[in-house]
C-alpha cells in the first residue's frame, strides 16, 4: 500500500479518536461506585491509622491518591465545576500529607488530618453527589 498525504492523515485522525474516546472512558469511572470505593477508602486509611498500621495507610494513601487524580482529570474536563477540581487537588495534598505524617509514626497528626479530608470529601458530596 502505497503511503499517501491523505492516507497519512486519515491515520492520524483514527490515532487522535481512539486517544480522545480512552481519556473519555477513562473518566466515565467517576461515578457512584467510584466514590463508594473511594469512601470505603478513606475510612480504611483512618481505621489503620489508629491502628498504627504503617504499611496498610500507605497503601490507602496511595490507592486515594491516584483516585483524587481520576476525580479531578473528570471535573476538569467535565467544566463548570473549579470547586470540585480545587476539592480533588486539596484532597491529594492532604494524602500526601497523611502519608509523609504516617512514614514519620506521626499518627496523631496523621489522624487529624485523616479528619480534614473526610471532611472535604463531604463538602464536595453536599454538592455533586447525586441522591440514589
């Protein structure tokens, strides 16, 4: 087959497509079951977090902070929604406090700032989470 202008952008534009539909399906992740999971989450990390377990809140820490990214790449993209980005951002810099609080056996400072973001998970709910 002979690789023509046309051919060649024919190409590009299938490989643009299939990029654009993998981000989109990607963020359709973020909905009521994703953000179950995600609470279950939360109250993992502050459960093993009194329990002075390092290696289980590290692992939830983790776990919620790539969550918190899918959560902000889908309000950012869906727009009309800079609150809830700002939430998923504030939220992913209170993990990564958590996380540095729990390498250095901090739990109680830990804890506290376990509390913060659940907080701040709930005063996004009030605002985007539907009623089931």
């Amino acid at each position: 087959m002979k690789m023509t202008i046309r051919n060649l952008k024919w190409i590009s534009y299938a490989v643009l497509l299939l990029m654009a539909g993998t981000v989109v399906a990607g963020q359709s992740t973020v909905d009521e079951d994703f953000m179950q999971v995600m609470e279950d989450r939360q109250k993992s990390l502050s459960s093993n977090i009194s329990l002075k377990n390092s290696q289980a809140a590290t692992e939830d820490v983790k776990e919620l902070q790539e969550m918190f990214n899918d959560v902000e790449a889908y309000y950012a993209h869906k727009g009309n929604a800079s609150d809830a980005v700002d939430w998923s951002r504030e939220s992913k810099a209170l993990t990564v406090a958590i996380e540095k609080y729990v390498a250095s056996k901090d739990f109680d400072t830990a804890s506290q700032t376990s509390v913060t973001l659940a907080k701040t998970c709930k005063t996004c709910h009030r605002v985007y989470k539907k009623d089931a």
